[in-house]
C-alpha cells in the first residue's frame, strides 16, 4: 500500500491469528475492523482470530525510524464493530470461560 500523508488519518499495521494487514484510518478500532473485514472477505472459514488482535500506529515511525506504538485490542469489541454481533458474543464467552478456569 503506497499512500500520501493525510491530515487526521493514520497508518496501522494489524494482525491476529493466520493474517496480517496495513490499513489508514481514523482510529486503531476503524485500522482493525477494515483489515479484519479484509481478512475474512478474503480467507473466509479459513481466517483465524486470536483472543487479542494487535495494532500498531506506524504513523509516528516517520523519518525517526522509532517502533510504532503498539496495542492488544480485544477481539470481541473488533468483531462487534464490524458488525459480526454473534460471533462477538461467543468470542467473549470463550475468553472470560478461559479466564476463569
């Protein structure tokens, strides 16, 4: 993805599970939710989610060539945002079931 800076978009590295994907947005939640949306156009049932997806803001590397801040973003949340409500719903009772045993 080659793009020209733009004023209040940011750049995004996301991954999670089998993919991985560059995508500019307004926020982290929007970078993850257009690059998993991507994924499973592309991958459908093959495409893997972890518990976390992770996003790293490589807008601030610039010319410093400094690591991007990076964050785990909680699947549940991602899927619920880009629409896909039931899987959100069993994703989040497979995390908190595995966090209380």
């Amino acid at each position: 993805m080659v793009r020209k800076f733009r004023k209040g978009k940011r750049f995004y590295y996301i991954q999670s599970g089998n993919w991985e994907g560059i995508a500019e947005a307004d926020s982290r939640s929007e970078a993850c939710s257009i690059i998993l949306s991507e994924a499973l156009d592309k991958f459908q049932t093959d495409t893997k989610i972890s518990s976390k997806i992770l996003s790293i803001d490589l807008s601030s590397v610039g010319d410093t060539g400094e690591t991007g801040e990076l964050k785990l973003n909680d699947s549940s949340e991602i899927l619920a945002n880009t629409g896909l409500h039931n899987h959100a719903f069993h994703m989040k009772n497979l995390i908190n079931t595995y966090d209380q045993s």
